[in-house]
C-alpha cells in the first residue's frame, strides 16, 4: 500500500514546530520520532511486506534520510529551484520577487529560506485538491530522474536516464498537486536540508526496524541494507548476522575527539590501544572483486559513499601493484576490501606532498578540481596508506579483534615505497602507569613532524561490536567499544592559534540563518558568512587600503550574540561583476568594480573560487572591518594556489580595542605560512626514504643543532600537553592526595644559593613509605615559594583527618618542615598573590651549613644511585621521626623570641616578595634563625600595631587565613635584615 507523503510532512512539521530550545534536546525529538512510528505502524510494515522487493521501503527511508543518498546529486541549489519553481507556479513579477524574499535578511522574527517563500505563495493561491495524495513511492521515482540527468550522480544513478522527462517537467507534476506544507517540505528534500528539523538517523533507522542500525552500518547503502535485512528476517532470536558484499561500501567506525591525554586514557580504559600515524589525505574504501575480471575488478569509495572509482583512476596501478593482482603469488581467490588513505608523493624529494597536491591528480566526474595551470609533473603520483582489511575471500573480519586484522593486512599488501604502504603504529598498554607519559610522547612526536595527528584504537576490538549492549551516547570505558578516538592539535585546548585577522565583509545565508533563534540575539542577523582576510601593504596606500581575502568563517550563536552586541560596522554594498569578458577588459585587479570609488572603503583582491564554494563573495563590506582572533592548526593553498591561506579556521573572540591595521599582514602571513612548510620540508628530508620509524627516538646527536632544536620543540609540546589535562595536571602525576587540600611545605635552609620545597599531603603509616615520599617529591620540586596560594589553613592540633590515625598538626611537622596548607587554586581564585614561608628554626653558624650542605650532597647521592630502600636511609629517616615525636609530644607555645636588647628591632616587610623566575638563580632568602616561624611572625605583627603589652598577646588560631592576611597580619621578616640585626651591624 503507498505511503502518503502528506504522514512524512506531519513528522516533520510537528519537529520544526518545537521551541528552539526544546529542537535542539534530541531526547524530544527522538520521542517524536517514535511516537509517529508507533501511530503509523501498520503501513509502514506493510512496506516489507515484499520480501522480493525493498523499494517502498527505501522511498520511505530516502525521504526522511536524504543524506543518506549519496548517489544522488540532483544539480539543483536554492537559486536554480527558485528558477524552476516560477515556471511551475507560473508566477508574474510580483510573486517572483516574493519567491526571492529568502536571499534578504528578516527584518524581524526567525529567519526563512526558499521552502517558506514557497509555502507563503500557496497559502494564498493554492493548487485545486486532487483526489490521488502524493505518496513517497512517486517522490523517490521523481528524484531518481532527476538525479540520473546529473552526471555528479553515481554511475548506477546515471544509467537509469529518462531523455523523454526533463527536470522542469517531473517536478512540476509533483508541485502542482502538493499543498503549501508539502511543497515546502519537498522543496527541502530536493536541497537535501530539513532545517531547522533535524532528525537523527540512528534513531529513525532504529524506530523503523530495530536490526536496520545493524545493517547500515555493514552496507551503508539503504537499499542494500534493507535487502540484507528483508531477506535475513524478523522472526528470529538473538542478534542478526550481517555480511558485507563486494560493491557495496561498509560504513566506518564510529569515532569521539581526544581533547587532552587524559581525555583519552579515559575513552579507552584499561586495554591496548593502537596508536596509528594520522594521514592528511583522502580516505578511500577499496573493494576488489576479482569475479568481474583483471580490469574491471576495483571499485573505490570515498567518504561520503560516493563511487569514486574513476576519478581516482590515477590510483589503480599502485592498488593493484601492492595486491599482486594478475601475478601468480596473488594471494586472493574472489577478493577483499580494503581501508586506506590516498597522498600525493614527489619520487624527487621522496616525501608526501601536502594535501593540496592531491587535486592534480584526481577528477570530480571528468572535470578538474580547479583547472590549474600547473601541470603535473611526471616525479609526482597518488599513493596509499592501508590502515585496515574487512574481507577477504567471502571471509569477513568485522567480528574480528584488530590485532589480528592488521596481521592478516601485513601477509596481504606488498609494500613498495611511494606507493603503496602500511599505516605506522604503536601499541600502548593504556592500563600500564606508562601509558599517558607513552602517549604524551608520540603526540609530541607528531606536532614536531607536523603531522595531522594521531587516531587510537582498542586493539583487542573487532570492527563492529553488534553483541555488546553499550551506550553509545557515554562515550568512555567500558561503554565505548569499537570506536576510534582522533588525537589533533586543534582538539585540545587553544592550540594553533595563527593571528588576528580583519573581517572585511559578510553575505547572508538563509539555512545558516535559521540557526540562530531570535530570542537569543540582541538583534536581526544580517549575516551568517564572514569573509576575513589580511592587509596587503604592498598594494596598500596610506589612504586606500589593499584587503586579500584569505578565509570565511562562522559564529557560534554566543559569537553572534557579541558581535550584534558590541559591533556596528559601516556598511556599503558590494556587487562584483559576473560578466568573465568584462571582467578581463575593465579593472582586472580590481574586486569592487560596481563599487562608486567614493563609496569603496578598501580595494579586495579577487577572492579565489575555493574560499566560499562558488557562492558568489560577499554582499557587503564594512567600512571599519572589525578585528577577531583566528585559530588554526595548519595552512593550505585553496582554489588556484595562489597563496596561503589557514586550513579549517575557527574564531576565538573579538577584540573590540583594536582596528585593523593591528591585525597580522599578508605578507606576516605567508612568511608563517613558508616557514611551517619549510620546517615540513626539512623534517621530511630527515625522514630519508620516508620509511620513518616514527616512534622510535631518534640518534642523539650532540653536535646536530637540529636534532637539538627538534628535542625542544618536542619538550615543550610535552609540558603544553600536560597543561591540557585536567585542571593544568597531568593525568600521570605523582601526587600524594587525590582530592582536597594540597600540603605544600618548605625545607629547612641549606645553602645560600638553593631550597627545597616538599608537599606532604598525608603522612605515611611506614618508615620505608616516608622514604619514598620525600625522595619522590625532592626530585621534582626545586623551588622555596608557593605560588598563586589561595587559603592559607591552620588546623587545630584536636583537629584530625583519617590518615594514618595522626593529627594534622602531627603529620605536618616531620623533619623541622615549616608546612602551609594550600588549597587548589582551581577551585576559586580570589586573587593572585605569592606567599613566601620562611625557615627560622636553625642555627647562623657556618658549622651547620657545612652539615645542611652535606646531608644535601647525601641525599644527592641517594636520588642518583636511586637506592631509596636502603636501609641507611630507612635509619635516618626514623631517627628523624622518632625526633620529630620527641619534640612534638611537648607543648608548643607561641613566646616572644629573645633579641640582644642593644641590637635593633628586624626590618619588617609588608608585602608578599616576588618570585624569581624559572631561569634566575635562587636568592638567599632562607634564614638559619633558632625562632619558630610563627612565633617570629606573631612579634613583627606586634611590633607593626604598636599596641601595649604586645608581648603579651598570643596569636589567634583561626580556622582560615588567606594571603592578604598572611602578608599584613603576620609579615614575612626579611632574612638579610635579620641577620644583620644579629651580628650587630
């Protein structure tokens, strides 16, 4: 029985109808979703009724997942439509400018494209009611027509072409019996865009049969999947077994983005994980099918879906050279499929080419990407990079663990340099202490090379995991399985940030308008699209700026909301000639050739055709272009490659205080832009003959600057990632304490020229742990200051944490440390301030610094010999503690301490000193006075108040001081002024 399209425009009115708040919680629209399945259950079985046949079935799933048909390439946008549709409706001149009302901004309320346009029309003049609805079963036959007289359509779409039916004449039987919401809504489908109705594919393929999720994911086209699923049947038990067939792409891994080292050691868990070398090219699903013959038996795939096996012809002698087909050693019987990812390569430097070179050599359904003038030369050709097999022999490996996969993709490919290779990788035990320091390093070795990134993957999971009940929307162990997690740059944090760059124009896009909900905005929005580009000084003058257009970008809706907000630019209309001959003839240089001269606030370079895909540039300039931040991770050369321009820009913020002759230049960036491929170049050269093993460390050499250079660069990538990670720590630290108040404590002074400061969070129940604790935290903490201290606490010694069954107080005070607790500074930054505590308690002598200096050199040699469970060392560290519990089991009272009466008072500071930086030698600041540290403290704040009886007044005991009240209530004394109060100077 047909479907109605009348049933599919209800769902989809009822979706679009919702606040946009509410449309933007998928859990809402999935529940509409099932709810219209539910209520049209019957029809929609009865569309599998046939087992012979999936057709209506796939009219259906066509209509409501039209991106799920790649093949069809209709050649028609909102423009050429909007032609076509004034024919249909025979619309006069009045109508046909309301038809064009899309392309301008609303003046209020939500913004509308073309389908409104059209639905506003039919309301007011709709077609006469037809006794025979449009079902979906018309609709797809309708759109197959037209997509097979589109040759960008798949060759099995274009074999099916109706000569006798043109494209004006289909559609129009169609909208001449549709209402104003059918139109509208079919007038979406056609431009393949439902918005603002978004509707979820996993969940509609769901709600149609439970299994169809299942088969699209092994045969990611709908009728194949439906077919598989017809024929495999509904009445079984258990879970279902699909199998791909040769011709028919298989869908691709899920995958989540890495946005720090622990954000993947979380998503993966406690398992091996294959880290794999992330390529910059064009992924590539090969499938041969060695029944059809030696010259017909590749079929590749690109990652849309679409049949690319003749675009990429370039690439079949390197896929068949590395497969042996036609040779006797050929290790295939019927054939294989196969994953890859397709590069350019130059034999005469022996490297990869970027990602731009790829265009040379491939076409778009006969027709060069951007015609270039640059032959390709005879040195160049594509190349593969095989990451994975998923059928060999009718034998699938979908089910099969990836460790073995990749064994089985080793004994088939025939490896050949250039040409044809294998994926690099390395496996990372992510359940071993080693596993973040392992990860951390091979990214590091990745940005250094400059390479895109790295793509990790469960090692012991197979391809797909049908019998695993997880949740896909958690995505972190053990829920996340079969998935593939991408590590890059621009994932994390502000990496790749390039520059400031000047907005000098936007144009309106009604779709991309509709996304911003008019509630949320201070005011219309008059563009969607920015064009940003940079100064060009050397065709600047000083009163007519040169602007060359680099990028477009787009705004969040917050974005919008600031830019609404705080931004009023001048505008003028901008409306470039379209005529080619003119354009030769008149103003060849010039882009605002319409433009009064007057008017033109700058000069704009011609923008290349690769930057706004053929849209037509901006609609209007601003006169005081606004300035915003720009964040990338890589340069390209877009359109002709003329120059370079940020690959894949995001905007970051405004910045509202400067203009934009602040803004980076043309030439600042094209320099950038040489030297980032340069520094490519140059590590690809000492790569050799590119068989890089790429994770392993490489020769020191220490008399090669480069290899220097590149081991600090990779340092620094390290240290940065370890920022990335929660809270600014790495996810591998050595920390005594997981959660709460971090102990920061400084040692007692032993030389002149260095400190130490230690962080004792919990105290140790062992003698041998003590150890170990103290060796740990004395090798990787080197400075005396505490800094960006937030609360300063002071426990009662009655107040107790369960740590070991010691007091606070108690825990605090092992080996004559002078402990602050400092709490995390993450958890509320009041202010930023530096609190030095100082170590009074030991003796001015020279004997005892001899003594300091000495037990340093032991503890030194301790460290080097890493012998932290000698027994000697055992021993001193309990006669420490047994010390410490001596002194600590009497009373400790805050005293006056006892100065010469003839010596004047300490000098006294106020404030917080400043910390030295990381490069500087560390100052003499730790002072060898007999004085507790808090009784020294409580004296000077006596004296500074002047109050009567100072003596005599003891120190509160709050619970909480912060730093303000460290550095007023109690100042620090400086040590140097002490010491020459003592000697009497």
């Amino acid at each position: 029985m047909p479907f109605p399209f009348s049933h599919v425009c209800d769902l989809l009115q009822q979706t679009s109808d919702l606040p946009p708040l509410r449309r933007n919680q998928t859990r809402v629209v999935n529940q509409i979703v099932y709810s219209w399945f539910c209520k049209h259950r019957q029809a929609i079985d009865q569309l599998g009724e046939d087992v012979s046949s999936a057709k209506p079935a796939v009219a259906l799933l066509s209509t409501l997942l039209p991106e799920r048909r790649p093949d069809r390439v209709y050649g028609l946008q909102a423009r050429g439509l909007q032609r076509i549709l004034v024919r249909i409706l025979g619309l006069g001149h009045s109508r046909a400018a309301e038809l064009s009302r899309w392309e301008r901004p609303v003046e209020y309320g939500e913004a509308v494209d073309l389908a409104d346009c059209v639905e506003a029309i039919l309301l007011r003049t709709p077609n006469p009611a037809t006794a025979h609805p449009v079902t979906v079963e018309e609709i797809d036959a309708v759109l197959e027509i037209v997509a097979s007289r589109c040759r960008f359509s798949a060759p099995s779409i274009r074999q099916n072409d109706d000569v006798s039916s043109p494209t004006q004449a289909a559609l129009g039987g169609l909208y001449q019996r549709l209402d104003a919401c059918g139109a509208k809504w079919l007038t979406r489908l056609i431009l393949k865009d439902f918005r603002p109705a978004v509707l979820d594919g996993t969940t509609v393929a769901r709600a149609f049969h439970p299994w169809l999720p299942m088969a699209l994911q092994v045969n990611s086209s709908l009728d194949a999947a439906v077919s598989s699923l017809l024929q495999t049947g509904s009445d079984t038990d258990g879970t279902p077994t699909f199998k791909p067939s040769l011709g028919v792409k298989i869908g691709r891994q899920q995958w989540a983005k890495g946005r720090s080292i622990e954000h993947c050691i979380e998503m993966g868990g406690p398992q091996r994980m294959s880290c794999e070398r992330k390529m910059d090219g064009e992924y590539v699903q090969v499938h041969v099918d060695l029944t059809r013959g030696e010259k017909d038996c590749l079929q590749l795939f690109s990652k849309s879906g679409k049949d690319s096996t003749w675009d990429r012809v370039n690439l079949h002698g390197a896929v068949r050279e590395s497969l042996r087909i036609g040779r006797s050693d050929c290790k295939l019987s019927t054939g294989c499929i196969l994953e890859g990812e397709m590069l350019a390569y130059d034999d005469r430097e022996c490297k990869i080419l970027d990602f731009d070179a790829i265009r040379k050599h491939v076409n778009r359904s006969g027709s060069k990407i951007f015609n270039t003038k640059e032959e390709t030369q005879d040195h160049e050709h594509l190349m593969i990079v095989y990451y994975d097999v998923l059928l060999i022999d009718d034998e699938s490996l979908l089910g099969t663990r990836h460790a073995d996969r990749f064994r089985r993709l080793e004994d088939l490919i025939a490896c050949r340099q250039g040409y044809a290779e294998l994926v690099q990788r390395e496996v990372i035990d992510f359940g071993s202490r080693k596993a973040a320091s392992q990860l951390r390093q091979a990214f590091a070795k990745c940005i250094t090379a400059r390479l895109e990134g790295l793509v990790i993957k469960p090692d012991n999971d197979p391809y797909f995991d049908f019998a695993a009940g997880h949740n896909t929307a958690a995505l972190q162990w053990p829920y996340l399985r079969s998935y593939c997690i991408k590590l890059k740059k621009e994932y994390i944090g502000t990496f790749g940030e390039v520059g400031d760059f000047a907005v000098v124009g936007g144009r309106y896009d009604a779709t991309k308008a509709m996304e911003y909900p008019p509630d949320s905005l201070p005011g219309r929005v008059r563009w969607t699209h920015f064009f940003i580009g940079c100064l060009d000084r050397a065709k600047s003058t000083p009163t007519r700026p040169h602007f060359v257009v680099t990028n477009v970008v787009t705004l969040t809706v917050a974005q919008m909301a600031t830019f609404l907000t705080h931004c009023r630019p001048r505008v003028v209309p901008y409306e470039p000639t379209q005529n080619k001959n003119k354009t030769k003839t008149k103003n060849k240089n010039r882009g605002t050739e319409r433009i009064d001269l007057a008017e033109a606030p700058f000069d704009l370079a011609r923008i290349e055709p690769g930057i706004d895909g053929c849209k037509g540039g901006p609609t209007e300039l601003f006169a005081d272009p606004p300035v915003v931040d720009i964040r990338c991770f890589s340069f390209h050369r877009q359109g002709y490659g003329r120059f370079w321009s940020p690959r894949f820009p995001g905007v970051v913020k405004f910045h509202f205080d400067r203009t934009f002759r602040d803004a980076m230049t043309f030439e600042a960036l094209q320099t950038l832009a040489e030297e980032e491929s340069s520094r490519r170049a140059e590590l690809a050269d000492e790569e050799g003959d590119n068989s890089v093993q790429y994770y392993d460390d490489t020769t020191e050499n220490a008399g090669n600057e480069q290899n220097e250079k590149n081991e600090d660069e990779r340092a620094h990538w390290v240290d940065q990632l370890k920022k990335a990670d929660r809270r600014g720590i790495a996810v591998d630290a050595e920390t005594s304490q997981s959660s709460g108040p971090t102990t920061a404590t400084t040692a007692r002074s032993q030389s002149s020229a260095s400190a130490s400061q230690f962080s004792l969070s919990s105290m140790p129940n062992t003698h041998a742990q003590l150890l170990d604790d103290l060796h740990t935290q004395y090798d990787t903490h080197e400075l005396y200051e505490i800094h960006e201290i937030e609360e300063i606490e002071e426990m009662d010694e009655n107040d107790k944490e369960d740590r070991g069954g010691r007091t606070v107080r108690e825990s605090s005070q092992i080996s004559e440390l002078s402990i602050a607790t400092v709490k995390s500074p993450e958890v509320r930054r009041v202010r930023q301030m530096t609190a030095t505590v100082i170590d009074l308690t030991g003796d001015d002598d020279d004997e005892d610094e001899k003594e300091d200096v000495k037990e340093d050199e032991n503890w030194q040699s301790v460290r080097e010999d890493d012998e932290y469970d000698s027994d000697e060392s055992q021993q001193g560290i309990a006669r420490l503690y047994a010390q410490e519990e001596a002194r600590l089991s009497q009373p400790s009272q805050l005293s006056q301490p006892s100065l010469p009466a003839s010596l004047p008072p300490p000098v006294i500071t106020t404030s917080p000193p400043s910390t030295p930086p990381r490069s500087s030698p560390v100052p003499d600041m730790l002072s060898s006075s007999p004085v507790e540290p808090a009784s020294s403290m409580t004296t000077c704040a006596s004296q500074v108040a002047s109050q009567p009886n100072s003596s005599q007044q003891q120190r509160p005991t709050p619970k909480r001081l912060r730093t303000w009240d460290v550095a007023s209530m109690y100042p620090a004394i400086s040590p140097p002024a002490l010491k020459r109060a003592r000697s009497g100077i």
